[in-house]
C-alpha cells in the first residue's frame, strides 16, 4: 500500500533543500505581518479617513506596486535574483522601520507607498527562485510548502497584531520590519543565485517542456501564452474578490462587533491560518486527483460561498463558519494557480513573466479597495459581499471554460493522477 494515501503530508517530502530554506524564511515573514491586514482600520481609526478616503488611499498606495514588479521582473532576469531580494527587501523593511518611529505623522501613508513599491521589486525575484529550484513533478508540493509555511506564521501574526494595533501600534511597523530583515537574511545566507546561465536557457530552449526558453522579447514570449494570460485575466477577478477579506472584513466586524471587531477580525485571519495549516496537505493530496485548472475553477465555488454568507452573517459562530468556506478555496487556487504559471513561464523570462502575472491579475488587489469603498458607501456592506460572491462565480465559469478550451494541460503529477482517474 502506497503510504502516500495514508499520510497526506507525504506531499512534501524529498523537495530540494532551497525549498525547505524559503519555508522556514515564509515562517517568519507570515509572522511578523503586521501592517497590511490593520491598515484599514489604522487609516479609518488612527489616521482620520472615511471608508472613501481609505479605499483611495489603498488604491494609490497599491498603484506603486507596479512599476516596482515590473523593474523587479527585469532585475531578476537580468542581474540575479539572490542581489534584488537583499536590497529590494532591506529597503522594503526600511520603510517600516521609519514608520514606527513617527507614530501618526502624514508621513506614514507615504513611506507604507514607498514598502509596496520595494515589495513590488522583491516578488518577481522571490517567485523566480522557487521556479528555478523546482521542476514540474515537485512544483505543486513545492508551492503548498511555501503556502503552508506562510499559514503558519500568518496563524500567530494577525492575533498578536490585534493586540499591537488596540496597545502598540508603533510596533505593528517595527516588528514587521524584524520579520522581513530576518527572512531576508535566512534566504541569502543559505541559497545562492538561481538564475539560470546561458549555457542551460540553450539546452532548455532545445526541448519540448511547457517552461522551455525562449528567444526574444517579453512581449514576443507573453503572446505566445495566451492561455495563460487569459489566466490572468480570470485571476484578476479573484483578487478583486479575496481582497475584500482585507478591506471590507474588518469594516464588517466593527460594524456587527463594535470596539471588540479588530479582535474579532484578527481571530478571523488567524482561523483562515490555522485551516490552512490543518487541512492544507490533505486538501492538496485530493486535488491531485484532477488537473490544477479544475480545481482552481471549484476554489470560485467555495469563495462565493463564503463570501455571500458574510452578508447574512451576525454572530461570531457564522463569521467562522463564512472563513472555513472561502479558506477551503484559498487552498486550492493558491496551490495550483501557482503550479500552473511556473509550469507555464519560460525559463528564460521567469522574473518578468512573474512581474506581468503580478500586474494583470494582482490589479485586482489594487481596484478592489477602490470599489470595494465606494460600494460600501453606495449600497452597504451587505450588498458589496453579494457582489463580491458574484465576481467569485463569474471567475469560477470563466475557468471552466478555459479548461475545456485548452484540455487543461498536465502539470506534473497532478496530470498523472488525473490521467489514471480518466478527468
């Protein structure tokens, strides 16, 4: 009997030792997360904004993402992963540092649009080292690590962040600046450059593999995926969606739980870390079972699902229970989305393929604040999760029809699973 079936945590043995290294540095990156899931609330409660004026400012501060993936992407493929994580990510940290010495000062908004921008940068290199590290047959595995270990430390971070956010909140930035230092210096210390040479883009541009090399320019390699970018497209409408569980989920808790809802909001993120970290092998052992793009259409289902009940929603009990719905479809977009962009990103553009990925689907994180706030005021809070369950939906169809379009192309064992079931 194949022990695998027994212990679903099988998934994640024999990975190279570079991806053991990027876990652990996740660990303590996903804990010290500090800032981001509060910034609502301290620009709402600290800082004097209206839900309008929050959402603007969410999405100029996202809007500096941009150009600092897209120059990051180009680094990455150009100068080397390993050299833009460790200064890109030594100023990203910076910026908090400052920020935790300036209390409530205009400043701040400014130097957190000054942390996306440097983060911005850090991404693409980030992701390309995991795509460097892994082949085709480990990369699913590879990635729920990753995700895991971003639970983790993600499972800790928000409930100590509550505390900070109501007694502390210098230290919001401060120790989110320690964390991102410590990360940091775990992932350089123990993994050196990953970029590919030339001699290997040659002998990979020669084969017939789904993330061969290619010649000629980013716009030239993007066109000729255009499965992927209608990829992206799709994934845009799903980070507008889930980008509600930052934006509008804390307005939704104050306004059902009043002065205790930072708390309740931070138990939240906390119980979407702890599912994670519960359930994320198993859920990852039985989606093998069919191909990466089926299961990321079924996450659609489950987001919606939790996502429309939040607007029904009144005790405690049913805020977790909405959290275990869209968690559940968090796991399996997050796993195997991102086993299905490595495996379809040329070898020899994965630091810009990264940043373009980032801009197409990630500007759904960036509108989402936007609308999301301009919603809220217009409709309610009620009427914006409804919507949200619809984009959710819409998404879900969308990869569907991709799937039957392309055949849902193998990626790794996941295909040989989906093979022997006959998908």
């Amino acid at each position: 009997m194949n022990i695998s079936k027994l212990n679903p945590f099988a998934v994640y043995r024999g990975l190279p030792r570079p991806v053991y290294v990027m876990f652990f540095a996740t660990v303590v990156n996903g804990t010290g997360i500090f800032v981001f899931p509060f910034l609502t609330l301290f620009l709402t409660q600290r800082m004097g904004y209206d839900t309008v004026q929050a959402g603007l400012y969410l999405f100029v501060a996202s809007m500096a993402y941009i150009p600092g993936s897209l120059i990051g992407g180009k680094l990455a493929d150009s100068v080397g992963r390993r050299r833009v994580m460790v200064v890109s990510q030594t100023l990203a940290s910076a910026t908090f540092v400052a920020c935790g010495f300036l209390d409530s000062s205009p400043f701040v908004p400014l130097l957190i649009i000054a942390n996306l921008f440097f983060d911005g940068i850090t991404d693409p290199a980030r992701h390309a080292m995991m795509n460097d590290v892994t082949i085709p047959d480990n990369r699913q595995s590879a990635f729920a690590l990753n995700y895991l270990g971003h639970n983790l430390g993600y499972s800790v971070g928000p409930l100590l962040a509550g505390y900070l956010f109501r007694h502390a909140t210098p230290w919001l930035f401060l120790g989110n600046a320690i964390a991102g230092f410590l990360a940091m210096a775990l992932t350089v210390s123990f993994i050196g450059e990953t970029r590919p040479d030339r001699a290997e883009l040659e002998r990979s541009a020669k084969t017939d593999e789904s993330d061969r090399a290619v010649e000629g320019s980013l716009f030239r390699a993007v066109m000729a995926k255009k499965g992927l970018l209608a990829f992206a497209g799709l994934m845009f409408l799903y980070q507008f969606a889930y980008e509600q569980t930052i934006f509008s989920l804390p307005l939704t808790a104050v306004a059902r739980f009043g002065d205790a809802g930072a708390e309740v909001f931070g138990g939240l993120m906390s119980l979407n870390a702890l599912i994670v970290i519960l359930l994320n092998a198993t859920v990852v052992s039985l989606s093998r079972k069919f191909r990466t793009l089926t299961n990321v259409a079924f996450a659609g289902l489950l987001y919606a699902a939790g996502y429309a009940g939040y607007a029904f929603a009144h005790g405690v009990a049913a805020f977790w229970a909405c959290t275990v719905f869209w968690t559940l479809g968090e796991i399996l977009d997050a796993v195997n989305s991102w086993a299905y962009i490595a495996n379809e990103t040329p070898k020899s553009h994965r630091g810009r393929f990264g940043a373009v990925f980032n801009f197409i689907a990630g500007s759904g994180r960036w509108v989402g604040p936007i609308a999301g706030g301009k919603f809220i005021a217009v409709a309610g809070l009620g009427a914006l999760w409804l919507a949200t369950s619809g984009v959710a939906v819409a998404s879900s169809a969308g990869l569907a029809v991709l799937r039957a379009v392309t055949g849902g192309k193998p990626e790794g064992p996941a295909a040989a699973d989906a093979d022997a079931a006959g998908e």
